[in-house]
C-alpha cells in the first residue's frame, strides 16, 4: 500500500503491554511495548530486536556504533497473561458498568489498567 492510501489496522497490542516474542530470532523475549505504529502494523519493544548501526560523527555526536530497538511485526508478539504469565490471546469484553475492556482469553482476566 502507498503511504497515502494506507488504512489504520485495528491492534489488540497497546504500548504500555508485557509482550513476549512468538517467533524470529527473539523467540521467547519479553518486554513492554515502547510505540506502536498502527499504518505499518508494527511495534517498538524494550529490549527485542536490537541492531547495530554505524553513525558517523557530527557536531552533536561523537558517532560510533549505536545500539537501539528494532520495530517488530505485530504478528510475531502476543499480550503476555497477566495471571499465568504465559502468552495468550486478547478478546474484548464489556462490564457491568457499560466499560469495554480487553480481557486474556487463557485466563479471562482483564488486561487493562
């Protein structure tokens, strides 16, 4: 999709949540999602897919090589279960008091603060 035309894509991931990384070569690392980037279908991990970039110096920066987050796939994390600790899936639920939250489908525990 062109960058004009692309649509917003609905995520179950939200920053602020504990992910762990189901598949690549963090497989099985977890950490809080920093950005999510909602047009790409992307997020920024604590931690995960870390890359080496070689920058050169100038006035404001020594330059050397950098170490920094990659974005990952939404696709490759799942919400970590608050109860269990294990991954899981999201679905949606709504509370007596008319609140729509998002709910762990392992456990039924409620994911949001």
């Amino acid at each position: 999709m062109s960058a004009d035309k692309a649509k917003k894509i609905k995520m179950k991931v939200r920053r602020g949540d504990n992910v762990i990384v189901i598949s690549g070569r963090d497989k099985g690392k977890t950490g809080e999602v920093l950005r999510v980037d909602r047009e790409r279908n992307r997020v920024l991990v604590q931690g995960v897919n870390m890359v080496k970039r070689h920058q050169r110096p100038t006035q404001t920066s020594p330059g050397g090589i950098n170490e920094f987050e990659a974005m990952l796939h939404a696709s490759n994390v799942a919400v970590v279960d608050p109860e269990t600790d294990k991954p899981t899936r999201i679905g949606f639920k709504t509370l007596d008091d008319g609140r729509k939250v998002r709910v762990a489908m392992r456990s039924g525990e409620v994911v949001d603060q």
